[in-house]
C-alpha cells in the first residue's frame, strides 16, 4: 500500500509554466515593449498607447513630454506559476498607458528601481513617439 502511495506520488506532475500575456488594455490603438529594441513610436493625435515593461524590480515614469496624457497603468504576472498562492519574486509586467494630444514629436522617459531602494536608477530607457494628425494604420508602432 505505501508503495503504491509512493509511485502515485512520483507519477504527479508538476503543471505546466505557461507565460502570460501583457494586461493591455483593448482600447489602445498601439504598443512598445521597453525589453526589446525600437523605442520609436507613430501614433495619431487623440489615440492611446501602452509603453510595456518587464522586469524582476520597477519601471517608473521619469519625463514625459506636456502632449502625452496618462490614462492608466496595470501590473500582471509574466507566467502562471505567479498566480499561484504563495508565489513571490520573478519578473512581473507593468503597462502604462497613454493619450496623444497634439501633433509633434513627444518623449517618455522610463528608470528601471528597486522599489525598495527609490534613488537606484538601474537603467533608463527613453520612447520617441511621432504623433500625427492622420488616422494612423493598424501596425504603425515601429516598436511592436
């Protein structure tokens, strides 16, 4: 009986990692992801955007030029062993979102921290975004 106990057990399998999509939200018209190259962005004037990072620490917000607009930001998990109870540590996603107000070229600038330590500026990333006044087209983010 405790032999069979022992073979059911080893035969469990752990389940399986699957990675997780950004939280996005659906009303944004295009995005960049800070972890890959091209941070160069087209969008037309009064479409919203998402700037997407990835990391073990934080992206934070350190310039942003007076034509771009915040509207939200969201955190997630990268894979489903983080939504499990009792997960700690490992990369996590963090989305901000923002509106286009007027045509011209506008900035963002991004500082990867460890939260707890608020002055230890890891890297620091910078999005140039073109906005238009056309309508832009589906796939206009250089950095998608």
């Amino acid at each position: 009986m405790a032999l069979g106990l022992l073979t059911l057990a080893a035969c469990e399998r752990e389940p399986e990692v699957r990675r997780l999509d950004p939280p996005v939200p659906a009303d944004v018209d295009a995005q960049v992801a800070l972890n890959e190259p091209g941070h160069n962005l087209t969008v037309a004037a009064g479409e919203r955007f998402a700037v997407v990072t990835e990391s073990n620490f934080s992206w934070r917000e350190a310039e942003r030029s007076a034509g771009l607009v915040p509207v939200t930001e969201t955190a997630g998990a990268t894979d489903t062993n983080q939504t499990e109870r009792g997960w700690t540590g490992g990369p996590y996603w963090r989305v901000f979102v923002y509106e286009a107000r007027g045509a011209g070229e506008e900035s963002l600038t991004f500082e990867e921290v460890r939260e707890w330590e608020p002055d230890s500026v890891l890297d620091t990333r910078r999005v140039a975004v073109m906005v238009t006044t056309e309508n832009a087209s589906p796939g206009r983010a250089e950095g998608r």
